[in-house]
C-alpha cells in the first residue's frame, strides 16, 4: 500500500497534463458568435473523425482515468 500512496501523486499529474493538454487540442466550433446566439454553424450534429475522434476518446479515457485515481487516494488515506 505505501508503494501505491507514494506513487499515486505522480500518476495524478501526470494524467491531469495529459487531459489538460488533450481538452486543449479539441477544436470549438463556437466561437464568439456562438456564444452570443449567432453561430453559424448551420446544424446541431458534427461527426468526428481522424484525429479528433482519437483526441475525444482519449479525453474521455483519461478523465475516466484520472477519476478513478482520485477515488483510490481517498480510499487509501
């Protein structure tokens, strides 16, 4: 159990990085217009594809990830 509470802070930032970096990469459609009611993006489904479906799983993965190691050092403690 030590080796896992010692480790554990580190698995956590370093998954944070990677879900900061990962929701960074993901392209927003809405822009300021979108905010103010104007968008103009012509519909509400966009499919993903290529490397933006691959940045979307990644995301949800590591957020998955990072939730789960935040319930383990709870419990641990």
């Amino acid at each position: 159990m030590t080796i896992i509470a010692t480790t554990l802070p580190y698995i956590q930032i370093i998954l944070s990085i990677i879900l900061i970096a990962t929701a960074l990469l993901q392209q927003s459609s809405a822009g300021l217009g979108g905010v103010l009611g104007g968008g103009d993006s012509g519909g509400l489904h966009h499919t993903r594809r290529g490397f933006e479906k691959f940045l979307f799983g990644t995301t949800i993965v590591v957020g998955l990830l990072f939730i789960a190691s935040t319930i383990l050092a709870i419990l641990v403690k």
